[in-house]
C-alpha cells in the first residue's frame, strides 16, 4: 500500500496512542525478547563459523551423555579447544 500524505499523518498521531495504551510497550517487550533469544543462540553460530565449538553445546552433551562427568570450567574448555586447534606449544612452520 502506498504511503498518502494522510496515512503518514495518521501514522504520526496514532504512535502517541500506541504509547500511551500499551500497545507499544507490549511490542517492545516482544521485540526485545526475541533479540535476547537471537543473542544467546549467536555464540554457537559464531564459535562454529571460525571452528571453535560452543561451550554451551558442551554441556548440552555433558548433561545428555555423560551426566556422571564434572564438565570442564569454561576456561579449561577453551584452552583445551584452541589446544587442539592450534597445538599445545608447537609451531606448524
């Protein structure tokens, strides 16, 4: 639908209703429900797209496969990762 002066002046006086009635805020909410949603999982697409694996996907697999293990600290999970990735103290000349 095109955009008239008239809806964009409706759209101008309709958006303090919105706010006003809670409409707005509602929206808000959802929408910033869905970006916290969309964050958390991005650290699994992110670790995976440089290839490092997601630690939260680690201790998915702890708790599913292994749930008599004590999983590693994130700390030791990455350094034994970026150990398998790169070498643990040598150079790949």
């Amino acid at each position: 639908m095109p955009l008239t002066k008239d809806s964009k002046s409706c759209k101008k006086s309709c958006a303090p209703q919105a706010r006003e009635t809670g409409t707005f805020r509602a929206y808000m909410k959802n929408v910033c429900k869905k970006l916290k949603a969309l964050y958390a999982k991005s650290d699994r697409f992110t670790h995976l797209l440089v290839g490092i694996p997601s630690y939260s996907k680690y201790l998915e697999h702890i708790k599913t496969k292994h749930p008599e293990a004590i999983p590693k600290t994130q700390k030791e999970f990455f350094k034994e990762v970026m150990a398998q990735k790169y070498g643990a103290g040598s150079s790949k000349c």
